[in-house]
C-alpha cells in the first residue's frame, strides 16, 4: 500500500484508546455503560452546563483526569507512533482523545483538536498549562492566579483546536485513515469528505461501520490494536 503515497493525515477516535480501557462514548471498556452514558453531555460537555453546574462538570473532569493516568498505550498507539518514527513524507495524527496516550506511545506529529485532560485552561488569562490533578477546589492560575481554571477540553458548541492546520493538512493528503471514530461528531466527521475532494484515498479502521461508512474508499472491521499494527506494517514493514 505505502508506495504511492507520501502525505498521510490520520483521525483517531475514542475507539484506539478503548483497548487501553478508557471509555468510548457509547460503552464502557468493561462492556458496561461508560462514565458517558451515566451523565447526559447536556450535562457535563457544554459551556451552558459548565456555568450552570461547575461542581458537576469538574468532578466528571477530575475524575477522567485521575484515570487516563492509570492507562497505558496499547499496540495501535504503539503502530502509529512507528509509523510517524519511519514515515519520511508528511504525517499528522488529528485526534479527538483528550488523553494522551499517542504522546505516551511516542508519537510526535499529534494534534488534539477536541483539547487534552492534562492541561487546564485559565479562563482569566487564555494560557494553558500543564496540569495533573484536580480542579475542583478552584487551585490557582500557574501563570495569574485567578481562581479560573476549567479543563482543557473543546466542549459541544465550541472551536476545536487547530482547524487551519488540519485543513491545510488535508488539502494536501493524498492518503486519510479514520481508526476508532463514530463519525458523529463534527467537524471530524467531515475530513473523509474534504479529503475525498482533493483525490486522497480513504481507509477507515473501526470496530463497525461508522456513519459515514460509505464515504472511504476501504472499510476493515475489527479491533484497533490488530488492525492498526496490521496497516502499519504494511506502510512501513518492507
Ligand atoms: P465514539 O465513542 O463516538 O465512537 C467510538 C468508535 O470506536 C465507535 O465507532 C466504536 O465502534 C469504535 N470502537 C470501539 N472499540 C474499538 C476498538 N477496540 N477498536 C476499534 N474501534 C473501536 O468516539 P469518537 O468518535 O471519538 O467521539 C467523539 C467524542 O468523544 C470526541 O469528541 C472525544 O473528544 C470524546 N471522547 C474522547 C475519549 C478519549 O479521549 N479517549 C473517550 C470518550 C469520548
């Protein structure tokens, strides 16, 4: 497959990090409901439900914070990072995962557009810092002090991260690979469509058919952490 390509964007979802045991939205690592299903995103993922209840939606936050760190990558994250290690043409992981287990694999050419657990943003003076614990007890500002912090994490409603760079990306793919993504949630949903426009072939890796199935070109159903590892070694294994 690697030969006639040289530009790659790949969009990565809930879905490769659920090996690892972190929630998707619709289930919980475990096959039960997910920490998702237990609060309506009405709830917990909107700035109106931020300003409403922040106890709530920081305690949904911290308590997402505290697990991702118990996590570690699993054998798709280690695929991706091989292949951003050894990929000599352009390469861009998007992820909608606010946790940060492509980082922990090693990847490099990440971008979180949906934002990142690990960080929180000061709502008083716009700079986002590095951040480990909780937020609930209102710690102060690294930077002004404010008592302002929120989590670091693109709400519904809000601008996901670094469009331009993803569209500028895009525009120049001549290869998109979707793993682990529902296709429900936009802007992502979309990047099958934009990269379709400008002759990139599409490749989709999930555990079923997302819903914009019929956009790819290619659709190979199973677990992340076989299929990954899979297509990666055929990008780069010869
Ligand atoms: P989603 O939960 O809507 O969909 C996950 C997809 O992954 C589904 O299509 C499912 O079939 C598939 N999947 C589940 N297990 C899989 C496996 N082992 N291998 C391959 N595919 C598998 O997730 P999404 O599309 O990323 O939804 C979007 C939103 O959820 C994003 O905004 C994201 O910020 C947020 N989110 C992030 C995390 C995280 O950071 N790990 C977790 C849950 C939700």
């Amino acid at each position: 497959m690697a030969g006639q390509f040289r530009n790659i964007v790949i969009l990565t979802g809930a879905g490769i990090s659920a090996e690892s045991g972190i929630d998707t939205f619709r289930s919980g690592a475990d096959g039960g409901p997910s920490l998702w299903e237990q609060h309506r995103v009405e709830d917990v993922a909107t700035p109106e439900a931020f300003a409403r209840d922040p106890d709530l939606v920081h305690r949904f936050y911290d308590m997402r914070r505290a697990a991702i760190q118990t996590k570690v990558p699993n054998p798709a994250h280690d695929a991706l990072a091989r292949l951003d290690a050894q990929w000599s043409g352009e390469l861009l992981i998007v992820t909608q995962n606010v946790d940060d287990l492509h980082e922990r694999a090693g990847a490099r050419r990440v971008v979180h557009m949906h934002g990142e657990h690990l960080k929180a943003l000061c709502e008083a003076c716009g700079v986002r810092s590095d951040w480990r614990g909780a937020l609930i007890d209102r710690p102060p500002c690294p930077v002004c002090q404010a008592r302002a912090l929120r989590p670091d994490v693109v709400w519904f409603g809000e601008m996901p991260y670094r469009m331009g760079e993803i569209y500028a990306a895009l525009r120049k793919a001549d290869l998109f690979v979707s793993i682990g993504t529902s296709g429900a949630v936009y802007p992502a949903a979309g990047f099958v469509r934009d990269a379709r426009q400008v002759g990139a072939a599409t490749l989709e890796l999930n555990l079923e058919r997302s819903e914009g199935s019929g956009w790819f070109h290619e659709t190979r159903l199973g677990p992340a952490s076989a299929l990954v590892p899979a297509w990666v070694e055929e990008m780069v294994g010869l």
